[in-house]
C-alpha cells in the first residue's frame, strides 16, 4: 500500500527520536526544579516522583508520536559516597535512543541520571481491533 | 477485453477501514447496525497472559544475578565499574532467554554505605496493559544495589 501513513513500522527521519533537544528539555526542567534545593529526606522522595513526571510530560509535548518512554530520575545526598550507575537494552537500534543528563548541587547530587527510551509502538498496525 | 491488472491503492487511516468494515457489516445483515462484537476484557487477558511478562520471575532472576556478581564482597572503587556492567548485562541476558516478546531495559546502581541517601523514581508511558517494570534492592554489610527492569512489548 504506497503512501498509507498508517502501515508505518518505521519512523521517518523527521519524526525520530533526537537525543539532543531531550536533554536540552531535562537539563531546563531540573535546573528550575533543584536549583536551590537542600537534601531533605522526608520530603526528597516527593520530589524525585513528581520530578521524573513532569520531565515525563514535557517530552511528550515535544511531539514524538508513535513512541513510548520511560523516565528514571535518581537523586542521592552528597556525603562523599561511590556510586556507580549503569544500564543494558535490548531494543531496535534503528529507532530507539536514549537521553540523559547529570546535574550537580552543593549539597544535593541530583545525580539524576534521567533516562529516557523511546521504542516505536506499533498499535496503528492493528487496524483498529 | 483488456483487464485492470494492478488494483488502485487507496489512501486510508487504519480507523476508515474499521468504519468502512463495520458499516459493510450493517449492509449485509439487512441494515440494522450491529455492535461488532468485541472480545471481553478477560478472555483478552486469557490470551495475552501466554506472552506477558511474569515480575516475580523476573525478580528472583535479577536477585540471582546480582548475588553471583557482587555475593559476598565489600566495596571496592576500582571494581564497581565491572560490577555493575557484569550485573546489567548478566540480567539482561537471562531476561532474553526467557524468550518473551519483550523490549527490556535494566537498569543497576551500586552505591557505598555511608549513611547518604538515594532516591530513584520512575515515570513511564506507554501502554500499561502489556508492559510492566519491576525494581530490585538488594543490600550488603558494604553497599546497596537497586535494578531496575523495564518490559516494553514488541507486539
């Protein structure tokens, strides 16, 4: 079926998934968030949670359709520690790609090493049930 | 008579088909428009839960992989980068085995004990009916280790 947008299992290079203007978004949204803040336990658990949605939400108005995300934020207090972070994937090179970014405070290691995977979804090939 | 070989390619979204189905449904059965029946939410889940992924055995996998690596040592700066790489990637490969229709993440992060916290949070869209993540914590006398693992179905 020539020129059917609908039968897409690919997605076209304008509507790939572009690493860079991602982490240009989660650097902005973490600066404004963590700026100024000290480590608080009680309340830091809050706030990685509606961290990670609002970055969450941000992306998905940069408009990538026909992908699903997924969004890990990681905060942890500066007291000198080792920590070390790492991650495997299994996906389709082609279309699939990640963003992250790093940002540091005095006090407050917003090691947010924010992950974001993006994986093609096919549910427009399903006709519609 | 010379015949049409090549059929018109039709330029359509997936949704006018549906309409143009279920109306042509309506048609041949005398025009009452008849509801296309749909399967119910349980016998959907009767036939997706072949495929779909089990947490549990995905925990006691990550749980296994991660005591074989890092089982019984301390902390050690010079080898936590292959630590962590050996536990990702050890996960990962036993996830595979399973032979799922699964898109995975895995995700590990070794941490010293010195009394500092860490929090890790998640947020994630997609289609919650197929795809599914678990978390894993695990600590020694020396550290803490937390895996996370993400399942994005393919199909």
């Amino acid at each position: 079926m020539e020129g059917s947008d609908s039968y897409l299992i690919r997605p076209n290079y304008q509507h790939k998934f572009k690493p860079a203007v991602v982490k240009e978004c989660i650097r902005e949204t973490v600066k404004a968030r963590l700026s100024e803040v000290q480590y608080d336990p009680d309340e830091v658990s809050e706030l990685t949670r509606t961290l990670a949605d609002s970055v969450k939400n941000k992306v998905k108005k940069l408009g990538f359709d026909r992908y699903k995300f997924v969004v890990q934020v990681t905060i942890g207090e500066q007291r000198g520690q080792g920590v070390k972070m790492s991650s495997r994937c299994l996906w389709d090179a082609d279309t699939d790609n990640y963003a992250e970014d790093v940002f540091m405070n005095f006090v407050l290691c917003g090691g947010r090493v924010w992950k974001l995977f993006l994986l093609s979804s096919r549910e427009y090939e399903c006709g519609g049930g | 008579m010379s015949r049409v070989n090549k059929t018109p390619s039709l330029n359509c979204s997936s949704q006018q088909v549906v309409d143009w189905s279920r109306r042509l449904c309506c048609i041949f059965t005398n025009n009452t428009c008849v509801n296309v029946p749909r399967v119910k939410d349980d016998e959907m889940d009767e036939y997706h839960n072949e495929g779909s992924f089990n947490t549990e055995e995905a925990d006691s996998i990550v749980k296994e992989c991660i005591e074989n690596v890092v089982g019984g040592d301390d902390y050690n700066q010079n080898l936590v980068n292959k630590w962590t790489s050996a536990i990702v990637e050890r996960c990962l490969t036993q996830l595979v085995k399973l032979g799922k229709q699964y898109k995975f993440i895995v995700t590990c992060a070794l941490m010293q004990k010195t009394g500092a916290g860490l929090h890790t949070a998640n947020s994630c869209y997609w289609d919650t009916a197929m795809d599914v993540s678990s978390t894993v914590r695990w600590e020694s006398r020396t550290m803490y280790c937390v895996v996370s693992v993400f399942a994005v179905a393919v199909a």
